[in-house]
C-alpha cells in the first residue's frame, strides 16, 4: 500500500477529524503512509498448528494529545489481522472429504 508523500507544509493545512480512543472521541488528522515492511509472524503452537498473522493497517491518524512523558504525538490507526493457519490432520473435525459423484451434483 502506497500514499503520497506529503511535507510539513502539507500537514498544516490537512483538516482535522475526531476519531474514537478509549478514553472516548478525540481531535486528529488523517496521514498518509507508505508501507515500507509487510512480515508475517509465525507462531509454532503446542498442538502442532502453525498460525501466520499479519496486520493490514487502513488508516493512520495524529491526534492533538501528546505522551506527557515523552513528548511524542500519540497515533492511532485502524487495522484488520490476516490470518493463515497450518494444521494437523488429527487436529480437523473432518480428516477426509468424500469425493462427488455425478449424482450428487445433480
């Protein structure tokens, strides 16, 4: 996923937005982004399933509140995980499909 690049001048004139936090609505302003980097994490479970995981983010947004530790804008962005797994045989409730035959298409 490719945004434009965008200048500093540029985020100045972006509008602002609410979005929701957990701590209830906020002020904010939508970015653009360039994916730079897109891993997969795999985890190796104890019953011999593999699951890769991989978050797809849709929109990033800077929200007007600032880590009071730190300084740093606070960010916040909307996601979905993908999700593929790998799993044993003996794992799935039905091990082998029936093959169709003509009439069962019919």
């Amino acid at each position: 996923m490719e945004g434009k690049a965008i200048g500093r001048e540029e985020l100045v004139k972006m509008e602002k937005t609410k979005v929701n936090t957990p701590n209830g609505p906020a002020d904010a302003m939508e970015l653009e982004f360039k994916v730079k980097s897109e891993p997969w994490t795999t985890l190796e479970l104890e019953d011999g399933a593999t699951l890769h995981v991989k978050i797809n983010i849709g929109k990033v947004f800077r929200l007007e509140q600032y880590d009071h530790m730190t300084g740093e804008p606070a960010y916040i962005f909307t996601s979905n995980n993908l999700v593929r797994s790998q799993v044993p045989a003996k794992l799935k409730k039905f091990q082998t499909f029936p093959k169709a035959t003509n009439e069962d298409v019919a």
